[in-house]
C-alpha cells in the first residue's frame, strides 16, 4: 500500500496529529475529530503529489471546541522540506501584513516528504477573473503589489531555497524529459520545433541573468490558481515549493500569460480581448509603480520570454496529461509559434 493513503484515513490522522500536532497546541487538550478533503490525489504504486486539506476540531483546557484549518503538500520524489523552510522565512521577513496572508508552517514530515501548515480559507482568484470587471479589476492591482512586495525582500538575506527551479535549463520538467515523451507519442512531430523554443529561451535567459540588478526572491509559480482572496483588501499566496533567486519577469511573465490563457476558450477564444488587455495593463502598471521601475525594451523582452515560455509548458502539459487535450495544446503551440517570430510583447 502507498503510504500517503494513511493521510486518507480519518483514525490514523487523527492518531498521527495527536502525537505531532497537538504538542504545537497546548492550550489544547486533545483532537476531537478530523475532516479530510483531498485537493490534490495523485497517488500511484509507490509515488505520489498530494494536497490535502484537515478540518481539525480540538477540545481547549476550557472545554471549548475549536475549529483549525490544516493543509498538508507532499511529494515522493520532488523537495517539499524547502517550503517549509520557505514559510518561516517569509514569515520573519513579514511578507504576512495587514493585507497579505501566507501560510503559517507548523512542522514538516520526512515520514511523508510533506509539509504541513495553517491553510488560507477563500478562494483563488480564477473565477473573479473569469467574470470580469470592476472586482477582479482591484484584485489584479493588489496581485501586483503583492509580487512586487515579495520581490522587493532582501535577496541577499535569502537562501536559494531552490536553485534547479531557478533557470529554464535545470527546471523540472525540462527539454530532455519533455521531448522524449513527446517524441514518443506524437512520433517527432513536435521535436524540431521544441529544441528551436527551448535553445533560444535558454540562451536568452543565461544572457539576461549576467546582470544581478534582475535578481530577486520569485515565487517561480505564479499562476491565479495559487493567489486566493482572503478577504475585502487582502490577498494570499500559497505553493512555494518552486520560490528560489530568479529574475523577477519570470513572475510578471507568466502571470500576465496566465490572465490571457484562463479567459481563453477554445471554441471561441479570448472571451474579452479589451477587458484581458485592460487587466494585464492594470497588473503591470501597479507592479512597475510599486517598485519604481521602468518598463524598458529590456524588461519587455525579459517578460516575453517568460510569457512565451509559460504558454509552452502549458501547451505540453496537455499533450502529456492522461487525458490528452489535443485541441487545446495545439491551440497553444501554434500561438508560441506566433509569438516566437515576433519580437513585441503584447499587452
């Protein structure tokens, strides 16, 4: 039996809490009751990437029950104590303010290769977007405050809590794993064009990374999923497990190609080109402002090549996922086409 399905069971969690979580509670005397809801459950023979959430009720000293809201991301095979290490940092950086939110580490298990933290209750930010207007307009503002609060964080202070996510040549998945399951099922249709994609984006990003004024902690992830609204004014992050010393377009780059792709439907399109284009205007604007950049041909080609690089990975993704959605991939990998042939940034 996988190890991880001992997370699925309701009296081994319970059991397993009360020896490490509840040492962490002393105003508590024991755990009631645990309620498990899997986020994330990909779970196989012996390997495993899991999300899962506990409602995690505990009786107080004074008899009262309370309620505590746990999250626990494992992994068999990729680095998870690094989030871990990532949350405390942040934390006594003060990245958590009286508008944003992270998640607060509570211990991590070698057992399961997971981490375990205080969840953020809401939702992320991916149908606010979808919707449109005015809300999702003030959220993408903060969004960008947000990154720019982060990046703006002493990188020198910072480990490099993940160096191999820090470039495109070492990131995983990278060229070798993704044009060999590829090659395999699509018999080399696709393989001229990936080396082509992923030599220039490699090259461009050791020629941009010579200069360290472009370096800062990124979050490395920054997709709307991962952003949740936590409340009127405030914003969480969440998935830290690819944060590392990068070049802060990286972020920008693949937020803004995020925006574009979550309003896109296959059958029709981008469903608001005037609204998106508003959107990532509104992102980037507010970002530039709060750091006191300026948005140069410099940067514009950096963001670029993170944005095309995004759409990318994206487009593999559904090649290679179980169920295959060609439409969609093939949609994308025209666009990176596109994209590759010119030299503008679009937004």
């Amino acid at each position: 039996m996988n190890k991880i399905l001992q997370l699925l069971d309701e009296d081994f969690v319970r059991q397993y809490f009360s020896r490490e979580l509840l040492p962490l509670y002393p105003d508590f005397l024991e755990i009631v009751s645990v309620k498990i809801k899997p986020y994330k459950k990909l779970i196989w023979h012996t390997t495993y990437h899991v999300v899962i959430a506990f409602e995690v009720e505990f009786l107080s000293k004074t008899k009262n029950r309370e309620n505590v809201f746990l999250v626990c991301s494992a992994h068999s095979e990729e680095p998870r104590e690094n989030v871990f290490r990532v949350l405390n940092f942040l934390q006594n950086q003060g990245l958590a303010n009286d508008w944003i939110d992270i998640p607060t580490p509570l211990f991590f298990s070698s057992d399961f290769n997971g981490v375990f933290y205080i969840g953020l209750k809401g939702e992320n930010i991916l149908r606010q977007v979808r919707v449109g207007g005015d809300i999702a307009a003030k959220k993408i503002a903060l969004v960008a405050k947000l990154f720019a609060a982060l990046h703006s964080l002493d990188v020198n202070e910072a480990p490099n809590f993940n160096p191999q996510s820090a470039r495109i040549a070492t990131v995983i998945p990278g060229l070798d794993s993704i044009l060999r399951e590829m090659s395999k099922r699509y018999n080399g249709t696709y393989d001229e064009d990936l080396r082509n994609f992923y030599d220039y984006f490699i090259s461009k990003e050791a020629e941009f990374s010579k200069f360290e004024k472009n370096l800062t902690l990124i979050h490395g992830d920054a997709h709307l999923e991962n952003i949740i609204d936590t409340g009127e004014g405030r914003l969480g992050i969440i998935d830290f497990a690819d944060l590392c010393h990068g070049d802060f377009a990286r972020d920008l780059g693949t937020f803004l190609q995020q925006l574009e792709y979550r309003a896109t439907s296959v059958k029709t399109g981008l469903r608001n080109p005037e609204e998106n284009a508003r959107f990532k205007k509104i992102f980037l604007g507010e970002y530039i402002k709060a750091r006191d950049l300026v948005l140069d041909e410099n940067l514009k080609e950096r963001i670029k090549l993170y944005y095309d690089w995004t759409m990318l990975r994206t487009a593999t993704y559904f090649f290679l996922k179980a169920e295959v959605e060609t439409e969609r991939a093939e949609a994308l990998f025209a666009r990176v086409r596109a994209s590759f042939k010119s030299a503008n940034l679009v937004i």
